[in-house]
C-alpha cells in the first residue's frame, strides 16, 4: 500500500478509531505489578517492551500474558528459573513508550523482546517515520545493554484477525503492517544481536481480544528463538577478567574485575555485582513503603514461606541506612534491626539465595546466639536494586539441603510484585 493511500484513507482510519476508541479502553488489561516468575536455578531476566499485547490485551494478569507465559516457555526450555519483567503501555503509541527505556536498568537482561506496531498498522504510521521509531529502541537497547544481550523484535500479528478492529482498522491494518514488519527485518539485519521473529497468525480466540492462549503461543515461538543466545550466556566466557569470591553459604561467585570488562560482561555476571549504597537508598525511598504502617497482601506470603520451610520466625526486611526494618513478620515482634547485626543485609549483597546452617561457627556473621539457621533471598524494586529480603530463621541449626531456594525464590518474586503493587498505589 502506498503513501498516497494512506494518506489518504488516514483520516477516515483515525476518526473510525476516535469514535471506537471507548470500547477498546474497556477490554481487559493486567492490572498487578508487570512481571511475571518461573522456578528453577540460575534464572535468566528478560524485558518484554513495548505496546498492545505486549501489555496483555485480553487477561488481567501479566502472569496470564506475554511475560508470564514466556517466563514458563523459557524455563521449560533452558532448565533454568526466569524472570520476565514488562516496561511499557499497552494503550500507549509507539512514540509514548520509547522514552520508558531512558531511565530503565537495561543491563540486567539476558534478552529484550519489542512488541510494537500494532497501533501504527492501526493509524497507518508513516514508513520514515516507523524506521526512525525501530532504529531508536534497537540503537538505545544495543548502547544500554551487555554485548551478549540478545534482542528480538517480534512480527506485527494481521489486525483484523481481532475482532474489535474487524472493518475499516482491520483492512488498512492489516494492509500496512507488512510494511511495517519489512522494516523492522532490514534494521534487524543489521546487528548480530537483533532478530526478527515471526509469530503464527492463528485465528484470536476471543470475542474481544487476545486471550492467554494466544500468548501461550507467541511465547513458545519467541521462546524458542532465544534458547541458543541465552544458552550461550548461561557462563561467565573466558574473556571476562574475574575475580573468585567465596560468600558465606558457600556459593563462589565471579566479580568483574576492572570497570572495562562490564560492557562484556554477561548480563547475570552484572547482576551479582555490589550496587551502589546510595542509589540502592534512593530506591528504597522512591517505593515510598517504609512508612506505611501495614502491608496486608504480604502477610499471607510471608506466613507461607515460615510454614512452607516449618521455621519459627519469617520476615519480609527492608534495608534502610541503619536499620533492618522488619516490615512483614511472622513468628515474631521484633521491628526493627541495627544493620550491624543485619542478616539480611548481607543477603542482599548477592543475586540468589544465601543459607547459612549455623550463624555460630560462621565468624562472617554477627548476633546474640538467638538465631543460628538463617535462609534469605533478595527483593529488589522496579529499577533493579535489591532493597530488602524475604527470610526465614530458627534458633535451631539445619542442614543447608533441607531448604530448596527455588522455591524460596518463588515466594521472594511474589513478594517483590506486590511490593511493586503497593508502591504503584502510593504513588
């Protein structure tokens, strides 16, 4: 379709949207914190970015969604957990969400998928226009993101086969998002690190919009695309200059040695690294949680993970400047720690799980001898700071075997998204 005919037929595309435009608000769209976890060791971190259904279009969760579904699709294949965070606007233009990627923490990915183009098949967005659009989020993605990295920039799906643009939207949408998808297989060519990938064009299931299905679909084929890269970035290559480093659990974890071998860096290499104090402060103040007096949907959570492991106490920590706040308790009263004696604090120096058996013969930690068995993982906030802890602790010493961390992982990612959810409603 040419530019002459879509010049033309725009304004009849725009005022049919404009006068349709109350129904399609209405369709469902997640309504919790926008990402989504799957159990098991070593978890990859992927962003979903973008528009319409890559903002879940049709559910009301994003764990029923695109990052919940590819979260599950990616474990299944690689053995290992995932984390699949979304950033972005479903309702939102193109050119609206672009500038989410500014001050967003790309380095922590291990991939990025983009979904856009939906809305721009819709209202018929200029080609010029839609390559400036690709060539930016791809240049700021390969600028802000580690050299492994990979990045996939997923196939615009035919508009009509939605039955809400079904007419006028649907006949020109689906006529220029070949276009649209043309460009963004040339901007994928030119960088070993971007791919192009093509989805199945199956028949919506909904009356409405996309279903969990749908996206079910969809993520078994991006899935399958990213399997070879993040395989591949499953270790530390030999070209990173390490430094060997022994934590307490008994973990080693690789330390980038020199501030020129981070751009090289795998993204899960960055992520174990120390962050910094006053940003991770900053973070913490920008949640805007520390003073509520309650956290109601973390009770339950916290409750669960004390039963789950049979410990006496649990605690959902956040780490302030002085003080371990003892936000969610269970098994106890206690509020408040001085960071001195913090056991979380030490946990959230480190990505994953730390399990400490017995606090007493460890020298590297200190307290009063009422707690010996200690088991922690980190929660951090939106921006990728890891600002306190879900832990688990008795005054009895055990075997370190006796806990799985992925399962206390799982409760750790739900922790951290109602956490993201009581944050959004103070703000």
């Amino acid at each position: 379709m040419n530019e002459l005919v879509c010049a033309l037929a725009r304004p009849l595309v725009h005022s049919t949207f404009d006068y349709r435009a109350k129904s399609f608000w209405k369709i469902p769209q997640p309504d919790d914190a926008p990402q989504a976890h799957a159990p098991g060791p070593d978890p990859d971190r992927v962003l979903v970015f973008g528009n319409g259904p890559a903002g879940g279009f049709g559910v009301r969760s994003h764990d029923l969604a695109l990052p919940g579904q590819l979260s599950r699709a990616i474990a299944a294949r690689t053995g290992r957990g995932a984390t699949v965070d979304f950033l972005g606007k479903a309702s939102s233009s193109t050119a609206d969400v672009i500038p989410y990627l500014d001050d967003h923490p790309l380095w922590r990915y291990d991939a990025v998928v983009v979904v856009i183009g939906n809305t721009d098949a819709i209202h018929l967005t200029p080609l010029p226009q839609y390559r400036d659009y690709v060539e930016r989020i791809v240049g700021r993605l390969l600028e802000a993101t580690p050299a492994t990295t990979q990045i996939v920039l997923m196939e615009i799906p035919p508009v009509s086969v939605i039955p809400t643009f079904h007419g006028v939207l649907g006949f020109f949408g689906d006529r220029h998002a070949p276009q649209l998808n043309a460009i963004a297989r040339e901007v994928a060519a030119t960088s070993d690190r971007v791919a192009f990938a093509p989805v199945s064009m199956q028949d919506c299931q909904s009356r409405r919009h996309r279903t969990a299905q749908d996206y079910h679909v969809w993520a078994a084929e991006i899935a399958d695309h990213l399997l070879p890269g993040l395989l591949a970035s499953g270790s530390v290559p030999s070209t990173v200059r390490v430094l060997e480093h022994d934590f307490p659990s008994g973990r080693s974890e690789a330390r980038i040695a020199h501030e020129e071998d981070a751009r090289t860096a795998p993204a899960r290499l960055r992520r174990s690294q120390a962050q910094d104090e006053e940003a991770r402060l900053g973070a913490l103040r920008e949640l805007g949680v520390l003073e509520l007096e309650a956290l109601p949907s973390i009770q339950p959570l916290v409750d669960g993970v004390r039963a789950a492991f049979g410990t006496t106490s649990a605690a959902f920590t956040l780490i302030d400047r002085d003080f371990q706040v003892n936000k969610v308790r269970s098994g106890f009263d206690q509020l408040l720690t001085p960071r001195a004696t913090s056991l979380c604090s030490i946990a959230i120096q480190e990505e994953g799980a730390i399990v400490v058996s017995d606090i007493t013969t460890d020298p590297a930690f200190a307290g009063d001898g009422s707690v010996r068995f200690y088991a922690g993982y980190p929660v951090e906030s939106p921006s990728g700071y890891r600002v306190g802890a879900l832990c688990i602790f008795d005054g009895d010493a055990r075997p370190s075997a006796t806990v799985d961390p992925d399962l206390l992982a799982t409760y750790a990612h739900a922790v951290e998204r109602e956490l993201w959810a009581a944050a959004l409603q103070q703000a």
